[in-house]
C-alpha cells in the first residue's frame, strides 16, 4: 500500500510540472493570441517567448482598461493559450 501511495504521489508531481515544447513557439503565433493588442503588458515579446520555449508557460503582469490582471500563456501542441485572472 505504501508504495501504490508513493507512486500515485510522484505520477502526480510529474503531470503536473509544465514541460518546454517540442517546436519553439514564434513571435507570430504570440502575436495572434492578441494580448499585445488588448492589455498593456510590461515584457517585451523576446522575453515572453524565451520563457514560453523553455519552461513551456509564462504569468505575465498586465493592464486590461487601468484593471491590474494576470495572463498565463500555456505552450501546447495545438499553440499557445491565454488565461485572464483578475488580480
């Protein structure tokens, strides 16, 4: 039983760490996800990117209309994913 347990807790702990992706992501394919458009973000695009392409997501600090946010972009393999949480 003991190690049914340990093995459930390391199979939990590896799924859940995010993983860089197999093909770098480009600047156009962040670009389309729209956030350069819609919020005013701090970080440059170079910097989302090399953090996207080596941990496989990035939570960026955000403004959508003077309302301070958060956006996490998640690396897939179908493209990124924006997440908007309201701080």
């Amino acid at each position: 039983m003991k190690n049914v347990t340990l093995f459930m807790l390391i199979l939990l702990v590896c799924v859940s760490c995010s993983m860089a992706p197999e093909r770098p992501f480009t600047k156009d394919q962040l670009y389309k996800t729209g956030i350069y458009t819609y919020f005013t973000v701090n970080d440059s695009p170079e910097s989302v990117l090399a953090a996207i392409n080596k941990e496989g997501e990035v939570v960026l600090d955000a403004l959508y209309r003077n309302r301070p946010v958060w956006l996490k972009i998640l690396g897939k393999q179908e493209g990124l994913t924006v997440t908007i949480v309201e701080r």
